[in-house]
C-alpha cells in the first residue's frame, strides 16, 4: 500500500517519458499560437516600417530612378555626391539652424507659459486657445493663413509695422527672414504641445518639496525654480527638447507650402531636399541617401535620449 | 514660564469648510507636545500654521515670545519634518543637510553656481555648512551615506535624513508631521526611541503631529487631543488616558476601546445598568440618563450575577499571551463588552458561555449625554489619580 501510494506521488511530481513528450507538444502548441497572435503586428511592422527602411538603405547605394526598369550599384557614390553637392550642405545646416532656433524657444517659451499657468489660473483660456489652435486647424490651412499674416504688402504684420513707421521686410521672399519666420512658425506650432507637457510635469511635483524649500529659505521665486522645479522637471524636459528636436528635423509642410525652399535655398530643409530630389526630379538613389542621413540623426537623438541623457534626469 | 509656542483662537476654513475652530494652546519652551487626532481632524493644517506654510483666517502664533503671523516660513525659526520626508531627490543626502545652512548663511550671489565660488568668503562659509553637516550626519549616524541620492535610501535611513535637514540649522522648534507613519511598525518602534533621544539631547520645543496613540503616549509630555477642528483635552499622556475630560477622547484613547454603557439613574447613588443596578453617585436626579465608561482592565470577576456584577455572555476570547480579551454579549447593549482579564482565567470563561464581571467602581468613567464629564464630588474622592486642573 505504501509502495504504491510513493508511485503514485511520484507520476504527479515528476513526468514520466510519455508526459515529457506532451509537455513538448503543448510548448509548441503554445508558441505558434503566440505567432499567430503576435503575427498581424509583425507583419504590419515589417510591411510599414522594416522593410522600407531596409529598401531605403539598399536604394542608397544604386542608381535607381524612380520609374526605371534597371538599377545599378554605385556604391557609396550617392553619398560622396551628396556630401559635394552645395543644395545638400546648405540644406543640412538649414535644418541645424532651425532646430536650433526652434528647440530652445519652444522649450523656453513652453516653460514660461507653464509656470505662469501654474502660478495663477488667469491664463487658463490663453493656454486652451493657444495649445488647441495649432491641432485644430490643419497646418496647410495654417500656412496659407500665416502667408496672408505675412503678406508683403496687405498682410497684418506689414500693415502693422508701416503704421509704426518701422521696415516692413518681404519675410517669406527675403533670404535673411525666410529661415526665422519659418522658425516662428515652427515654435508656434510646438509651443502648445510643450506646455501641455510642463504642465503636467508641474502638476506631478510633490507640493511637500515646495513647503520644505520654503522653510529651508529657499522661497524666492528663483531659488523654488532652482532647487525644486527645474530639477524634477528634468525628465519631462528631456523629453520635450528630444519630441520637438525630432519635430523640428521633419519640417517640411511650412517650407513646401510657402517657401518651396527659396529664396536662393536660403529655406532649403533636409526633407524638402528628399521630396524634391525623390519626386520631382525623381533621383530615387540620391533622395535614398539624404533620407539615410535623416535616419540617421533621427536614431542618433533617440539613442541620446535612451542612453545618455535618461540616467542624469531620473533620480531613482 | 517661558512658552515655546503660543496659539491664540486659531480659525481657519478651506472655502465653506471649516477646519480650525478657535484652537488656543500654550506650548512650554523644551516641551514635547503632540496633537493627536483622526485623520482630517486639522492637525497637519495647524502644524502649517505655526510653519507659516498656511496663513489662519483668525487668531494669532507666537513662538518663543514673539508674533510671527507676519513673518514667513525662513524668518520664524522653525524646522518641519514632513511625512513623505520631502527630500530632494536630485541632491545627495550631503546636499540636502546643507541647503538650509546654505540658503541662510550665504548670499545670493555666493550661491550661484560657478561665480559663487570665487567670491571672497564663499570658501570659508562652505568650509562650516560642511562641518556642521558632517557633525549633524555623525549624530544621527548617517554619514556614511552622505554621497548617497534619497532615491538609493531606505525608509528609516530617508526618515533620519529628513530630521537631519531639520536638525542641522538648530532651530528654536521641531514642526514633525507623522514623520514615521511610512515606516514599518518595527523601525517605527524603534525611530520613536530615538526621537524621545533627539528631544532629550535637543532640549527644544518639538511639536510632533500623529493619529498614533501609541506614539502620542510614550513621546510626550504633554498630548493635546484633536477632533474636528477642536482642541478636546490637551494633558499629560496619563491623563488623558486615566481622566478623560469628554466621551469622544476615552474614545479615542485606548486600544481595545473604552466600553460605553448607557444607563439611568434609579435614585441619589444608585444607577440602572445593563441589567443590574451599581452605587455609584453621578449628582444627576432621578431618570436622568448617563454613561458609565469603563476600560477593559476596570472589570473583576465575579462568583455570581448579582448587584454591582454585570452578567453577560461570552461571544469571543482573545488570548495575546500575557492578557485575555473577553467579549461579552450583555442585555441592552449593541456592542459586546471587552473585558481584559489575567490570562490563568483561561480555564473560567468558555465561549458561549456565561461571565460574571464586577467592575471597579473606583475605575468608572461618568459621561453626560452630551460628552462632557460627569465629576460627582463622591467619585473625585475615589478616583485613582489626583485631579489636575488644566493649564
Ligand atoms: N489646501 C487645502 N485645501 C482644501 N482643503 C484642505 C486643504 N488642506 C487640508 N484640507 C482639508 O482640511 C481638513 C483637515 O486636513 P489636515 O489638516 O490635513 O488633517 P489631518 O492632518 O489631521 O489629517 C481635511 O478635511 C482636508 O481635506
Ligand atoms: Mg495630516
């Protein structure tokens, strides 16, 4: 009695041959019914994301032109052209400065306007209007609206500062305005979407921090901001500054719409440069590269983000 | 006497709401007060109070002799340690001792971060912030950790770098806001020892806030009972435990709770309780009903049901080693008595069955059906402590 009940115990503990084969089977069972379940996304993720990037980097390197029946090899040549042509590096440092022109204002200008939020709720039908205008309106219809703001002789900001007696500059013909008009235009349309964020960072400060800073003397305004708001806003603001740094790069439909990159490419952007080079002269090889080097700054500031920067901010 | 902090009618309302209703208290200089209370009783609004983190709509705060209604958190010499610590979690714990040393002994400009350092002075008065914080952090035993972030802390080791940021700057009175209520209950044991330490060693005014009646009775000198915005009864532990002035602080105090029974008074010194009549005088007439309170520890057993013997049956027996906790169904009553009872009494009670208690006249409570106390001049001569009148 005994002898069998210790068998008995044991078939339950431990499997006996026959059961190590059904725990194979039911492994397996379970691991196609996980493909099966995880199948659609991977395949949506290949077909919208892998393999384009995968054909991007493979057209990089031929001479393909859109349409053509044959395509060759070039090697590296693509990007030598790239690095030589005048358009691009021009298009390049474009880009550069208005990033930064505009990161710093939009981060700058977001704060502001958050911590004046903060400090009263006079604002608030402010911050709705000026956080949901840019959202609600489609921004193609909003660049036509800015054209007409800025027309050089009948718009708005003209009119107003002839009235003034001031220089009333041809801002989107003019090479020394074109660049910062687009940038304002740039900050304007991310400044909602920072202050949003500062806002909600603000909001998540444990108010205990501000008592204590206020009985340890640190209770001027400039002393709050340095002892506790800047500090626990770190991570928020790591993510503002790399969201709108990415934003800025893809600038495109202000410049197609009201520049095309003129005058003299003095708004020539890098995703204008692609558009141009991909579909209208339809140099897919060469647009393939300059897209190669967008990707490239694009990952370079997520991984910054990811790696670097994220240890400093987070405290814990 | 010398008074550590003065509150005068202090009166305070979020909106419509009342919170503080007219709280005046004296705190002696070196004195261990502590408000205890429910919680949203008001007490974290009346520690901020006298921090100056809140302003009261009325009344007046002194502390060590001065008003201080005008003047902010920085200038009133106070110290707070904070429930959640408050730490700042982006400086080590180095940083966060010093930052009130900095904040009062260096200007503005000598705090800035890199002009700051060249300024003439800057190095000598960095060189005392940091001897007095390794001093504080060599009294409470955490220099080690100097070069540590809160975040990389335990909560007992945050707990004392939180009083060690209060400590440093040698204020005139601690401000404590349940400061161990996020420990576990065995730090919590022993953080209150040390606290009691810090009191003895400090000698300065601490007022420590707390729904903790355990805390409230073995760190004080003096507790000052809260509820509802009101200061109930404000005694030395002993008493507030032993000579209650209101039903709602022997309530309060006391774990198990007091037993509050409802009776009526038969004639001049005798009262119709729970079944059984017991001499006791409560300077009531005749009919008036009263209510006898009595702590678990106030009951004796009885042989046999009788006069002065409260017969009941027995619903629940709690052994906790030392003592026995009997809970005893009895007529007229909605919730059972709780009776502590010497734990070799094992053998006497069953449950389900009947028990005999004899409470200790000597030991009853009397309340008025509004709360207030009942003082008969018969039991003040019987009571067990002398009764003080309060200060
Ligand atoms: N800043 C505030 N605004 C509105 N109501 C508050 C505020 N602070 C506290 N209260 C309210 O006041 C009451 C007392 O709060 P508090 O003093 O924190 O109680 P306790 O510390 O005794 O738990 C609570 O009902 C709470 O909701
Ligand atoms: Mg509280």
């Amino acid at each position: 009695m005994a002898v069998d009940f210790a068998s008995w115990r044991r078939s339950e503990t431990a499997p006996c041959p026959s059961g190590g084969a059904q725990a194979r089977k039911q492994a397996l069972a379970e691991a196609l019914a996980a493909g099966l379940l995880a199948g659609p996304a991977v395949l949506l993720l290949l077909a919208l994301f892998l393999l384009p990037v995968l054909a991007v980097f493979v057209i990089a390197v031929t001479d393909w032109q859109f349409g053509a029946r044959s395509l060759s090899f070039v090697g590296l040549k693509n990007f030598a052209e790239l690095f030589a042509d005048p358009v691009f590096r021009r298009s390049l440092v474009n880009t550069v400065l208005y990033v930064c022109i505009v990161v710093p204002a939009t981060v700058g200008l977001g704060l502001l306007i958050a911590l004046l939020i903060e400090s009263g709720p006079r604002l608030r039908a402010f911050y709705r209007a000026i956080h949901f205008l840019p959202y609600m309106a489609t921004l193609a219809a909003m660049a036509i609206a800015w054209e007409a703001l800025l027309h050089p002789t009948i718009g708005i900001v003209n009119q107003t500062l002839a009235s003034l007696g001031l220089p009333t500059p041809n801002w989107l013909r003019d090479e020394n305005t074109v660049l910062p008009v687009l940038a304002v235009i740039g900050i304007w349309q991310g400044l909602g979407f920072a202050m949003v964020l500062f806002l909600a960072g603000l909001k998540a400060i444990p108010v205990d921090l501000y008592d204590a800073a206020e009985v340890d003397g640190a209770d001027a305004t400039l002393d709050r901001l340095r002892v506790v708001t800047l500090p626990m806003l770190g991570p928020v603001m790591m993510f503002v500054v790399i969201v709108t740094a990415l934003r800025a790069f893809e600038v495109f439909d202000t410049v197609k719409i009201l520049t095309q990159g003129g005058p003299a490419k003095a708004s020539e952007v890098l995703l204008h440069t692609l558009y141009v080079e991909s579909f209208e002269f339809l140099r897919t090889g060469y647009g393939a590269a300059v897209t190669v080097v967008f990707l490239f700054i694009v990952v370079a500031l997520t991984l910054l983000q990811a790696r670097i920067l994220d240890r400093r901010v987070h405290y814990s | 006497m010398t008074f550590g902090v003065v509150l005068r009618d202090i009166t305070k309302s979020f909106g419509p709401t009342p919170v503080l209703r007219g709280v005046s208290l004296d705190i002696a200089e070196g004195e261990f007060l502590t408000l205890l209370g429910p919680s949203g009783c008001g007490k974290s609004t009346l520690l901020r109070i006298v921090a100056g983190l809140e302003t009261q709509d009325v009344g007046t705060v002194s502390i060590g002799g001065r008003p201080v209604d005008a003047l902010r958190p920085k200038q009133r010499d106070v110290a707070m340690v904070f429930q959640s610590y408050a730490l700042y979690p982006h400086m080590t714990v180095g940083q966060n001792l010093a930052l009130p040393l900095r904040m009062r002994r260096l200007s503005k400009l000598q705090r800035l971060p890199l002009l700051g350092r060249v300024l003439p002075g800057t190095r000598a008065l960095a060189g005392t912030i940091a001897r007095d914080v390794a001093q504080t952090a060599a009294a409470l035993e955490i220099d080690h950790l100097l070069e540590r972030k809160p975040g990389q802390l335990s909560g007992g080791q945050r707990q004392r770098v939180a009083v060690g940021r209060a400590m440093v700057r040698q204020p005139e009175v601690f401000l404590m806001d349940e400061p161990l209520s996020n420990l576990d209950a065995k730090l919590r044991v022993a953080m209150r020892a040390e606290i009691k330490d810090l009191h003895r060693r400090l000698g300065v005014t601490f007022v420590y806030v707390t729904h903790d009646q355990a805390e409230a009775m073995t760190l004080s000198d003096r507790v000052a009972v809260m509820l509802e915005g009101e200061l109930l009864q404000v005694a030395r532990p002993r008493d507030i435990y032993a000579d209650p002035e209101d039903r709602r602080v022997a309530e309060f105090v006391g774990s198990p709770k007091i037993n509050l029974i409802e009776g009526r008074v038969r004639e001049a010194g005798a009262v119709d309780v729970a079944g059984t009549t017991f001499h006791l005088d409560t300077g009531l007439g005749r009919g008036k009903a009263v209510t006898l309170g009595l702590r678990p520890e106030a009951f004796g057993a009885a042989e046999r049901a009788g006069p002065g013997v409260i017969t009941g049956a027995v619903r629940l027996l709690e052994h906790l080693g030392s003592d026995l906790y009997a809970h005893v169904d009895v007529p007229g009553q909605q919730a059972p008595l709780i009776a502590r009872l010497p734990a070799e009494d094992d053998a006497g009670p069953a449950n389900g069955g009947t028990l005999h208690l004899r409470p200790r006249l000597d030991h009853v409570l009397l309340f008025a059906p509004d709360g207030r106390r009942l003082r008969p001049a018969q039991a003040r001569r019987i009571m067990p402590l002398p009764l003080r009148e309060p200060a």
